[in-house]
C-alpha cells in the first residue's frame, strides 16, 4: 500500500515538473528581443542604393564575422550623427523582417549606437505592462520621464507595443529587471496602422483597415479577424451588443468586455462603430480571448494563436 502511495507522489511529482518545464519552455519561446544586433568596428562606409543616399557601413566583430549595416535617413543614430572608419557600433535590426540572401549579409539599420560605455540603454519592443520583449527590462514610473518621437518632439500616446529607446540609470538585479527610465525615445513604424495588412494565424483577411485612437490605441474590425479565428459574430441590434461565439460579448460605447462566466474587464478603449463596422483594441485578442499574440509589427498586424494550430 505504502509504496504504491509512493510511486503515485513520484509520478504526480514528475507531471508537475513536466507541467512547469513546458511552461518555462513556452515563456522562454516567447521572450525573444524584437531587435537583432551586430556589433563591431567600422571597416568601410560606402554609397548605397541607386540615388546614392543609402551608406553600406561593413563592420567587422570580436569574431572576425563581418555584415554590412544598411543606414538610410531613417535610421536613428545614438552618439553621433557622423560614422567614421574604427568606431565601434552596434546596429539594431528588426529580426523577423525578410533578408536578403547575400555574404556579407546586410542588415536594414534601424538604429545605430556608437557605442559609449557611460550610457545605460535598451532597445525593444514594450507590452501592455511596458515589459520588453526579451522579457529583461521592465518600465515602472514613466510620469517624470523625457518622452518625445524621432524628432524630438513631445510624445503623449501611449508607449505599449512601441519600439522605444530607453534611457535610464539604474535598474533592479530581478528578472525582468526594473527601472524609471529617464528619457525615452519612441521610433516610428515603417508603416502607417491604415495601410497595414492584418494577418491572422499567418493569412492575411479581408476586411477593413485596423486605426489608431488618438490616445494611440490601435482599434481593430472585430468580425473580420473573429471570424477568421473561427469564432461567429453576431449582432444584436436592440442593445448594440456583440457577441463572439459562445464566449464573449461586448456593448458598444461600454469598456467592459466580457468573457465565459468571469466578471467583464476594461480594456484600453471601448468598442466603437466606425463607417457600420465594430471595433475593438487590438489587445482584446490576448487579454480577453487569450491569444497567444496580437501585436503590431513593422509592415502588418499579427494575430495568431498557437493552440488553434495545434488541434
């Protein structure tokens, strides 16, 4: 009797260990920084591009690889705004965006740092709670923070799902750390939100155009991208309410969206009728349906769900 008992904990304990190793593994999967660097000395700066208003800057690693830093007017330059042969500069580049099959391979800039040990600096992409992609820096009080856009110009939307240059000075020893940053620099999208596709579990819908409030929330078509996750939408005319399948339902003009039996949350925005059509904020997909992302890329609108994948 006893070592049946025993057995059963051992084998309870391992399941939970597997349970949690899976978990870790997804987080982890997930935690991935939006930019990819390279780091290295200057060998060569070089005219680029037809017109000629593109610089092809080869720079050379502690490894001896070399790749060449594509920089063009809108790549943002920290340090300087001059590149010389022997700085050593780390170029930040969007990593999913589509590559070139070339040697060395090249590398769209979207960002240049000529490097300067006295400056404490990250560079991703933030969340809703103003965690960094890679899942190492935390925003905490931004209220006496510097915060303007490219141009320096005063930046008041809202910093979630943003590509930002962080400025700060110190930072806790916890995972993710966490800091008041002292100035943050807000990059701008390749794109506008209007003229992004959006894609939805790796399919681009039809539909009409996602937008951005101008508390720079970004709004979404709801039955588009529902019934595209294979949810049916339905709309009830009486009390301009919206349901999403079996699920979910929302009133237009009320922020307080609601899911399965639990109590109805507030989101960034409530729902609104542009031009006959519902939408909703983007993080509607992650926060009330529980999707595995939706987010808002440097050319299109991501929505997907790992899970609908695997059935």
């Amino acid at each position: 009797m006893f070592w049946k008992k025993g057995i059963a904990v051992v084998l309870m304990t391992a399941l939970i260990i597997s349970q949690f190793s899976i978990v870790s593994a997804a987080q982890e999967k997930m935690a991935k920084a939006y930019f990819g660097t390279f780091t290295g000395v200057i060998q060569e700066i070089n005219l680029h591009g037809a017109d000629q208003s593109m610089q092809l800057v080869l720079v050379k690693n502690a490894e001896e690889a070399i790749a060449n830093l594509v920089v063009t007017e809108g790549t943002y330059m920290i340090g300087g705004q001059e590149l010389e042969v022997g700085q050593e500069v780390t170029g930040y580049y969007v990593a999913d965006a589509p590559m070139i099959m070339i040697y060395p391979p090249q590398y769209p800039a979207k960002v240049i740092r000529i490097e300067n040990d006295e400056q404490q600096i990250k560079i991703d992409r933030f969340n809703e709670e103003l965690i960094s992609d890679d899942h190492m820096l935390k925003l905490n009080d931004v209220s006496e923070t510097v915060i303007v856009d490219e141009n320096e110009e005063p930046f008041m939307k809202k910093l979630s799902g943003r590509q930002l240059i962080v400025y700060y000075d110190m930072a806790t020893k916890s995972i993710p750390a966490q800091t008041n940053p002292t100035r943050i620099v807000v990059l701008d999208r390749e794109q506008e939100i209007m003229e992004m596709d959006i894609v939805v579990q790796g399919a681009v819908i039809e539909g009409p155009q996602a937008f951005e409030n101008p508390d720079g929330t970004i709004m979404v078509p709801i039955r588009a991208i529902a019934e595209a996750l294979g949810y049916e939408v339905q709309w009830e005319n009486a009390t301009r309410k919206v349901l999403v399948g079996n699920v979910s339902s929302f009133q237009i003009d009320v922020n307080a969206y609601a899911f399965a039996k639990m109590m109805p949350m507030e989101l960034a925005a409530a729902p609104v009728i542009v031009n006959d059509r519902s939408y909703i904020p983007l993080e509607y997909f992650t926060k009330v349906l529980n999707l595995s992302e939706a987010y808002v890329g440097e050319y299109e609108i991501i929505i997907h769900d790992a899970a609908l994948f695997n059935e």
